[in-house]
C-alpha cells in the first residue's frame, strides 16, 4: 500500500513500504531534464547531475561515497529529457544516512569552479564516447529529425559550446528556478521505520526554496524527416520512428502488448525474420518512448551498409503484414502473460518499484497497485491493440536516421 506525504515546504512524498524487507530504495525527482533547457545551456541538467556528486557543505566528493560505500549501499543518478533522478539503496537501518547524503546534495552544493572545470573535462570525454557509438549517435540523430532544433531534438549532453558556458553562478540559478518544490518528488520503497517520516521533514521540507513550477516547453513531432550522418564505421545503424503515445495514454498496455509479438526479445517477428532467418543484422528492435504530449515508436537495427537496403525491405514487410493482418487472439493473449511475467519479476525490485511511483507522481499519472496493473493487461483484446497499430504505424509520420557508411535512405522503405 501506498503512502502520501506533503512535507512542509510542498514537496511530495510516495512510499511503499514492504516490512519483509530489510532494505530501501529512495529516490529524489526533478522534474526537469534538457527539455527545459534554452539552447545556450543545452546539458546543464546533466551537468547538474554530475556536480551534485563532487561535493557539498558538508562533505568532499570521496566522502559522499564513502558514506554510502562504507554501509553497503549504491548510489547513483540519471539524467533524462523530463526528469532527474538522484537514488540510493541501502539496508533500512541506514535510510537515515541515505536521506542525510541525498539532502546535502540537493541542497547544499558547493558547485566550485574548479570542480566545474574538470567535470566539464569529463563530460566531453563522454560526449566523444558518444561521438564514437554509433549505437547511441543514431538516437540522437534520430531524435533532431522527429523534433528538430528544440529542446526535445537536442542531445541531454549538450554540446563542448554549450558546456563552455555553464559557470558556478549559472548553475546556481538555473537550480533556484527549476529544482523548487512543486518539481520535486521524494519516492520510496522497501522498509522503513516509524521515525521515516520526520526524518524526511528535517532533511527535506525544512529546505526554504521556491514553490514555482518551470515551464514546459511544447514541441510538435515533424512527419516524414531523414538524417544521415556518414560515417566511416564497419556497421550502418538504422532508426526508423514513427509517432507514437504521450506518458498519460491509457493504451500503453495493449502497445506493449503488439510489440511483444512485433518487437521485443528473440521470440519478435523482427528478430526472427531479420537476424534469425536472414542472418542479416547482429541487433534488431523496437520500443516506445513517451514524454508528455508526445512520444515515438522506433524500430533499430545495426547491419553491414551493403544489406541496409534489403533490411529495409523487411522492415517495411513485417510493418504492412502487422498493419493489414493485426495480432490474433493467440498472439495477444500469449504475448499478454509474457508481459505479466515481465512486469512482476520486474516488480520484485525495490528499485523499480520506486521509479515506477516516482516517475507516475512526478507526471501527474496514477500509481496503480500490481493488481491493478495485471487487470489493465488483462483487459487488453484483439480489437485494443488493432486500434494502436492503426494509431502508431502510421506511414505519414515515419521519419529515418542512420549513421554509416551510407549516403541516403531515399527509396529504401515502403510503408503502406
């Protein structure tokens, strides 16, 4: 059972707590990402990120990990397009120090300039990690074609401009405006003791800051866009995307439920067609991702550039065979126990089950028991998951990236 607190100051509170436990999971949401980000401060939110672990008040980098190491725990962050997220696990008589660390971080950040200088230095080296992935550069090409120059179409890590940019004091108030009370959650889940509570008043809702949410920008989804970016590499990625359903849709359960049978794992159409009986690509997939008001469907897949074109091919096959023939009752009511199966082994993880309610309070969805959510994968039906194909394989809104040797895309896909 779930429990909601509002601390003094506003921020929100969402715990679940399993007494058979002997460990917690607690993580600190800001509802904020590089979709909040002007275009001269394009990968300050991950930079954010970054910096909150080189010191504090209180505490030296080393010694915020020692705090966590030296009782067993983890810590760590991650940085997304609407959301940061700054998490612990440790066992549940140490939430207090979890909680203490977490606190001092968010709160009381030194930010000093020369920490910011060599983090800087660290993140080009990641942005050139990414530069040198063609796995990963292709979503970022693939993400400019669908949103073009906009927050949403720019890459959360920024550019070596960008970051050049970002001083102690830019930080500072970029914080002061976007890590304020009404965009902050607090998500647990595990065991905890009776004393949970006021602990998270003292560390958290004593904290004066401000109340104002930031804005969210709007971004509309462009049809029919290609990139591609030539590169001299032994493989050619491919992202094909097509428009998919924002975070608050209701119908994700009978989407995911499609791409059991169409694209997800070694049982999927795509990998069985493509990789198994062609021998043609080493990887191949599909997924959704959803944001709020929008989101994508994309098909990857990584092979020699001289087989791109029959790939393509394919792809376009298995697309129009889904979209003219659907799923039958077999394949939906088959892929739906792999996706219970899926979702309650996953659900056995206090970590997860602290991003699922963080991430649904943060949005505004609501946080469903796993009852519920089986009864919503239950409730799925042949003519539920018709009507996704129909909504989200919609050939007006395919857009293509590719990083490779490769020229052009032109002509490749015959979506009907």
């Amino acid at each position: 059972m779930y429990q909601f607190k509002t601390l003094a100051n506003g921020i929100r509170v969402v715990a679940e707590k399993i007494d058979y436990l002997k460990s917690v999971s607690i993580g600190v949401w800001v509802g904020n990402g590089s979709r909040y980000e002007r275009k001269d401060v394009n990968g300050i939110s991950h930079f954010i990120e970054h910096m909150l672990f080189k010191g504090t008040e209180n505490r030296s980098a080393a010694e915020i990990a020692h705090a966590i190491d030296s009782i067993g725990g983890q810590i760590d962050a991650f940085t997304g397009r609407e959301y940061t997220c700054f998490y612990t696990k440790t066992l549940d008589a140490h939430a207090h120090i979890a909680l203490d660390v977490l606190s001092e971080m968010i709160f009381r950040p030194t930010l000093a300039q020369s920490d910011m200088v060599l983090e800087r230095g660290v993140i080009g080296e990641e942005i050139r990690m990414y530069e040198d992935s063609p796995e990963d550069l292709v979503y970022d090409l693939s993400s400019f074609a669908v949103w073009g120059d906009t927050p949403m179409g720019r890459t959360i890590l920024g550019t070596y401009e960008s970051l050049e940019g970002i001083t102690p004091d830019v930080m500072r108030d970029y914080m002061k405006s976007h890590y304020t009370s009404a965009n902050l959650i607090i998500s647990v889940a595990g065991n905890y003791g009776d004393d949970f509570f006021d602990l998270l008043e003292e560390k958290f809702g004593s904290q004066k800051i401000s109340a104002v949410p930031p804005i969210l920008p709007e971004t509309g989804y462009r049809n029919g866009q290609t990139l591609v970016r030539t590169k001299d590499t032994e493989q050619t990625q491919l992202v094909a995307t097509f428009k998919g359903i924002d975070i608050m849709d209701e119908g994700v359960y009978s989407l995911l439920v499609m791409n059991n049978v169409f694209g997800t794992g070694m049982s999927s159409r795509l990998f069985q067609k493509i990789r198994e009986e062609r021998g043609l690509v080493y990887s191949i997939s599909a997924g959704h991702s959803a944001y709020l008001g929008t989101g994508v469907f994309d098909i990857a897949a990584g092979m020699r550039a001289e087989s791109l074109p029959e790939v393509a091919e394919l792809i376009s096959r298995e697309v129009n065979i889904i979209k003219r023939d659907k799923l039958s009752s077999d394949e939906v009511e088959r892929s739906k126990e792999q996706l219970k199966g899926s979702y309650i082994l996953a659900s056995e993880s206090t970590g997860a089950r602290m991003q699922g309610a963080g991430r649904a309070l943060l949005v505004g969805k609501p946080i469903y028991t796993q009852e519920e959510v089986l009864a919503q994968i239950d409730a799925v039906n042949t003519d539920s998951v018709a009507e996704m194909i129909d909504r989200v394989m919609d050939a007006s809104t395919l857009c293509l990236a590719a990083v490779g040797p490769v020229d052009s895309l032109d002509g490749l896909f015959d979506v009907r």
